[in-house]
C-alpha cells in the first residue's frame, strides 16, 4: 500500500514540473530569438496621404510578448509600439513573423 502511495506522490511530482515547465515555447530562448529578429527591423505604413512611412523597431519597443496559437500551432503574439503599434505573431522559436496586424488607423 504505501509503495503504490509512494509511487502516487511521485506521478504527481512530475505532473507539477512538467505544468510549471510548460510546453517548452516558454524558453528564455525563444524570447531572446524574437529580440534578437525583430530588433532593428522595419514596419511599413502609409501616411494619411498614401506616402510609405517606416518604423524601426528597437529594444524599448517590445511592449509585452505572450503565448499564442497561428494556425492551431504553438505561437508568440508580439506586441510592438506605444500609439503606433502593432501586434506580431511569431512561430514557436521566435525566429519567423507569421502575422502582421497594425493597431492605429492612418
């Protein structure tokens, strides 16, 4: 009896590391790849007056990045910006925009 308790605390415990861990797109990695991509790189919009207007993405603009689903596949929702923003879904490994989407009207 108490090896089958025994044996019951231990699924539990590795139940718990295993949630806590998570699905592995957690990883520090995955948040330093978006950083390392998308830092620097420019998103176009049109002015008021139809003109193309470029906005380089820098360090202090990476207001939050958080778990999301593309496509029903594990994602990153990057939201990029203060007033001009925009939200970026990135794959699992922050290496690769897969969705653009412009928070502000021009």
């Amino acid at each position: 009896m108490r090896l089958i308790a025994l044996a019951g605390i231990c699924l539990m415990c590795i139940l718990i590391v295993a949630i806590i861990k998570g699905n592995g797109n957690d990883s520090g990695d995955s948040r330093k790849a978006i950083n390392e991509r998308l830092i620097g790189t420019n998103l176009t919009y049109y002015s008021i007056a139809g003109v193309p207007m470029n906005y380089t993405i820098g360090a202090d603009d990476i207001m939050s990045v958080e778990k999301a689903e593309y496509n029903g596949q594990p994602a990153w929702k990057v939201h990029v910006g203060q007033g001009i923003a925009w939200d970026l879904t990135m794959d699992a490994e922050g290496k690769q925009i897969l969705d653009t989407k412009q928070l502000f009207y021009t």
